[in-house]
C-alpha cells in the first residue's frame, strides 16, 4: 500500500551545526587560523557602558561583513539574506 506522511516536514529535528559544515569549508579555516576576539577589545571603549541600548556583538558585525567581502555580496540586505539561508554563513558568525 502507497502512502505519504503530509506532516513529516514539521516533526522536530535535532541537528548539530558543527556537523553540517564541511570540514574543508574556507569560514571553517578562517575561524581556525583567526581569533576575532580582538576586534570586541579595539570596540569597547566606543560603547557606553552604563546608558542605552544593548550592542550587536561587534565581532558578528565583522564577520558578518567579511563574508559579504568574501563572497562578493555587496547589498547589506542581500547578505543578511545569505546568512539566513546558508548554514555555512550561521555557524561562522555564531
């Protein structure tokens, strides 16, 4: 007997990101050879420490705009887009 199962695409899944980027990817390396914990340091004196609103990590920023540069997307838009779709683009800016 043939039968489809409409409402498999909405049962939870456990899936660990770390396991969906290739090892040999070019954000895997780069985050390897690279510790982007300088760039929260150079930031911090820019940032008020007690008024305002709560940052976007800096580091994120970053690393969200050296994948644009990276992989040639040019609209700020267009690359949160990229990042949304691409697990690749998730994993490496965290």
């Amino acid at each position: 007997m043939f039968r489809t199962n409409p409402s498999r695409e909405f049962q939870p899944e456990t899936v660990n990101i770390e396991d969906l980027v290739p090892q040999d990817h070019l954000l895997r390396k780069i985050n390897e050879t690279i510790d982007f914990s300088f760039i929260a340091e150079k930031c911090r004196p820019l940032y008020c420490q007690d008024n305002g609103r709560p940052c976007i990590d800096p580091v994120m920023l970053f690393k969200m705009l050296l994948i644009g540069y990276l992989y040639g997307i040019r609209s700020e838009r267009r690359l949160i887009e990229e990042i949304r779709v691409n697990i690749a683009y998730r994993w490496f800016v965290g």
